[in-house]
C-alpha cells in the first residue's frame, strides 16, 4: 500500500524555504504485534522543530535528511495488532509527517473528544497549553496584582499564557505582531493591554506605559530586541520565564545584544530556560487544570487550521512571518 | 573635637581615581540618647561600592557629593549613651569612612571576637561569607559529584564559594587573574583546579578542559567575556548565580555581548541575581554555619589589610585591578 510522507531533503540556511522540503511515495510495511496503522487527522507545527532542521546537538535530536519531518500529531487507528488501541480510537502523539503510518503503540495516549475537539490535543491540552501552565506557574509563580507581560502573545503559547495570568489575577500586556492581534488579544482573550512591535517607535516607553507599576514576570516567546525593551522595565525579584527564542531560530550565528546581567543582579532578577519535556511527570495535573479552565470556560482558545497534507511546509515556515493566530495547525 | 572623613568630591568617569575623593577635618556633634562614640578600627572595600559612586537608582542609595563616603566597618565603642552597648565593645555595621563617628545604635551589631578576629566580621563571618553561602547554598544548590565554576574566585567571596563548594563534595575550578592568585587557590583554598585567564588564550576550552564533565554551577563574580567563555560550557539544567559584574561597573553604557538566551532555554539553565540584603532573616544561619566550619578547620580565609585610614580610596580603587587576594580590609 502506498502512502505519502514528507521529509528533510536540505537543512535550511536561515529561514526554511518548500524547497528545503519533498512529498515521497512509500509503501507501508505489514502491521506487527504491539503497533497501529493509523490515519492522521491533524498536525502540529511548532516554532521548535526550527531546531531540529538544523545538524545541531540540543534537547531534541535533529531530523535526518531524506527522513521524514517528525511532530505532534492526532490521528485515528483503521487497524490495530495492540489489544489496548481498537479500530476508532483517538490517539495522539509523535508521527512522522505522513498521512498514514504504522507504529509502535509506546508513546501513543488515547484521547478524550468529548472533553474537547480532537485539534485540541496539540494544542489547550497539549504541548502548547502545558508549556504555558508550567511556564508561568511553576516557573514565574505569579501573584495577584502583578503585571506580566508576554511576548509572541498571539501565538500558541501566548494566549493561553495571558488567560492563566489573567485567572490569577495580574495585569497582563502583549506584544505581538499587528493591529488584528492586539485587538484578538484584548477582545477575545481578555488581555488588558497589548503593544504592536512593529508599530510601536520606542517599544520600551510603550511597555512602560502599559506597566505603570512595572513588569514582575515576562513569559518570553521571541528573544532579540522586544525582550531587550521589556528588560528596561523589569522589577525588583522579576521573574523571566525564557520559553521561546523565535525571532533568533533562523540567525546562522549567535546575535550580539546588550548585556543583561547588570540589570537582573542589580534587581535580583531571575531567568530560567525550560522545556515542557522537563514537566513530563506532571502533564497528568496540567491537562486535568486545563480542561477544568476550557469547561468552565475560563480559557479561550483559537486555531489557525490550514487544510491539506501538502501544506504543511507552508504552514511550519508561516510560522517565521507571524501568519498564524493561535495553534497553527495542518488538517489532513 | 575634630575628626578625619572621605568624602566623595566628584562622580567618576570610567575607573575611579583618587581625585575623586577628599579627606576633611570635621567637629564631630554631641553625643545623645541612643547614641554611641566610636572608633574605626577596620574597613570594607567592596566592589558593590563603585555602583554607589553613581547617580543612578540602584538597590542601595547612591553616595552624595561632599559627603562621607560609607561602607561595611568594625568599630569600637569609646562612649555610649545606650544601656546595650558600653565601652569597649566592638561593634559591626554601615559606618561613614571617618576616623570616629556619632552614630545612632540602630543598625549596629556586637560581635564576639573570642570566635574569630575582629576583621573577619567584614569578611568570612560578614557580608562576604553571606553572600557565598546563601548564593552557593541557596540559588545554586550544589550536589555532590558537580562542577562548580568562580569567576573572580580569589576575591573576598570567589575564596569561600569555593572552599563551601569542596564542603558540598563539588569539582571546583576558580578563575582568576594571576599564576600566584591561581597557586593560592589551589595550595591554601583546596580548589581542583585554576584558570589564569590573562594568560590563557583560549578560555572556553580551558574551561571545557578543567571541567570534563562540563559545568553545573556558575558562581559569577565578573560578568563579561570570562562569563560567555563559561557559558559555552554550561549543562542542562545548570544554575548560574549572579553575584557580581566587576568586570562592568567602570564602563560607562552597557555593554554588548553574545545573546544568552537561546543557550539558558535549550539547556533549562537558571540564571538567577540576588543582592545579600535579600537573605537579612537568615543571616543568623548563615552566621552560625559559617563559624562552625572555621571552627572545625573546614573553610580557611585570607584578608588583603592595607593600613592608615588615607588609603581607603586607593583599596577601594585596587580591587578593579584586582590587587586584592581574598578580602580587601583597611586597618585604621
């Protein structure tokens, strides 16, 4: 039977272009004991897998070339040899970039629909939504009445971030990319304030403006010069959650900026790197908390859904131009 | 009755020089209620101080034009008007650098010197020996079997950061400025291993050579490039204690250098400044742990003392010349 996949044909230089990409036809082994042939349903893009593109040690190994590209995905099982998965189950995961493929069942969960829609899974109570609870909870520990602020606040990450923050209480300002995100983040997501970088003339001053008691936490998305304009007005004891560095993925060299260890000694000023895999015995708490939130309603949330299994390139590098509001998604 | 007092005359530019002090003769006021009639007998030059000498909002007030400059010092008590504190008792606290000094008795603390020398209370058992344990103890929190890092390791600080590191069953490795500071890390301090790096031409590897395993704890005194050299070398889930930048008090803009963040949010790395006044409610822990290893021959301590009260300034300037070995005291 032949199926269709996507794989690395070339590691990018700077920002990953459809050629760096190809669609093959491959036939599909036959089903073995303890795996699944699955069929995916949708697909995950997420500024990480830039990472990965590149032939760079880090906390995901790198694809190979000539393999196919590797991500979260939700898909149906059509035939199972585990007595665990039967034929309908919903599952999600990491699969290659196919729109059928068999499995080992490790590594597979099952997941709730009638909790919420399948796409869900990767993104509110998935990936994203874990990597803003413990982000922001376990890492910047916010307190009611403090002011936080979150870059890449439109993305994936960033909206679920400002609901949290805003469910505790605090004052929370964006930065994101144009004039229809700010007004999605206030509107929709109950920001109180949201900042357009690319607008915006003397970033700083407008972070000042929209913090007039300053910034206790910054939940960073994107690194470079916004985060450099936060840090100008971060407070005494500010906690810094780095969580992502978007706006550097694609540089070829480290980037100079201004040094921040002054300013995060003299203002006892704490920044911590993390992944969610950190977080891995603790997803259980994320996802009950989450969905708690979603069926309370307390959490929105928004999806950028692209259909078309050829797409998915489009739609990673759509990543790097800020063409996604919320969870960019690939339905298959 | 007159008395001698340094006061700051001008703001430096860059390093400090000695014409931005000024040594007067004063009439010192009566003695009230409450207060007490001292005489120095050591003072503290620490290189926090350089950032008072700015006209800049910091966590300490800056120093102000024509008056007495002021710093950590152990006096002795020549008259009281206090019931708690009678002549002949020796006392520690923030004091003006002034030969003798009316002083209300807030802020004051006795110390015992059966337990150790009267200078080590600026030293090992005072803000120093704090600042290294609780920024070792208390953010980095050592493991036995890790690599720990110094920079600025044969300062006042970088000496004990070591010796409680060796406590902890940690790998060691001190950076500092000359063979003979490196000798006495290694020989009187029991560090594993020393780095000159004025002479060593590639640092990064160095270190990467000191420190096979690569490195867990970061104890940052300099900031700079020494800190980017470390930070090549830095683990997973490393902490990186920010206790001091001397390497960058003296420059007038802030500087630039390689952007950190991508490195601390791929390896988990905590990065985390404090300022010892953050620890006020535990310096009795602190106190007490520290004696006791004195006691017990665990931690030994070196003093740089420098006499004559007119020399004040020219310590002070010294340490960003890094003329000091373990702490720089003037002995009035």
């Amino acid at each position: 039977m032949q199926i269709k996949q996507i794989v690395l044909k070339s590691r990018p230089n700077g920002v990953p272009t459809e050629a760096n990409f190809a669609i093959e036809e491959i036939s599909l082994s036959n089903l073995q004991a303890g795996e699944v042939h699955l069929k995916g349903l949708y697909y995950s893009v997420d500024p990480y897998m830039r990472g990965r593109m590149n032939d760079a040690k880090s906390y995901t190994p790198p694809f190979q070339i000539n393999q196919p590209i590797s991500g979260g995905a939700v898909a149906e099982v059509i035939e199972s040899k585990d007595e665990n998965f039967k034929k309908g189950d919903i599952v999600t995961g990491m699969l290659p970039w196919a729109n059928e493929t068999i499995i080992n069942t490790k590594g597979l969960q099952k997941i709730d629909v009638t909790i919420a829609p399948a796409s869900y899974y990767l993104g509110i109570l998935g990936m994203p939504g874990l990597t803003a609870y413990f982000g922001l909870i376990d890492i910047a520990k916010p307190q009611s009445g403090e002011t936080v602020v979150v870059s890449g606040a439109a993305g994936a990450v960033g909206i679920i971030v400002g609901q949290i923050a805003k469910i505790y209480g605090c004052h929370v300002v964006g930065i994101a990319g144009s004039d229809e995100k700010i007004a999605l983040l206030k509107d929709k997501f109950g920001f109180d304030q949201g900042i357009n970088y690319k607008t915006e003339k003397n970033l700083a001053q407008a972070i000042a403006d929209s913090c007039p008691k300053g910034v206790d936490i910054y939940f960073d998305n994107v690194g470079g010069e916004i985060s450099d304009a936060v840090v100008k007005n971060i407070n005494f004891h500010a906690r810094i959650t780095l969580c992502g560095q978007i706006s550097l993925y694609n540089l070829k060299e480290i980037p100079v900026g201004p040094r921040l260890q002054p300013m995060l000694l003299t203002r006892s000023v704490l920044m911590q790197g993390f992944i969610i895999g950190n977080y891995q015995k603790r997803f259980s708490e994320g996802i009950k908390e989450l969905s708690q939130w979603v069926k309370e309603g307390k959490l929105t949330y928004t999806e950028t859904i692209i259909e078309g299994f050829e797409n998915l390139p489009k739609a990673l590098i759509g990543l790097f131009s800020g063409d996604n509001s919320g969870k960019m998604i690939v339905k298959l």
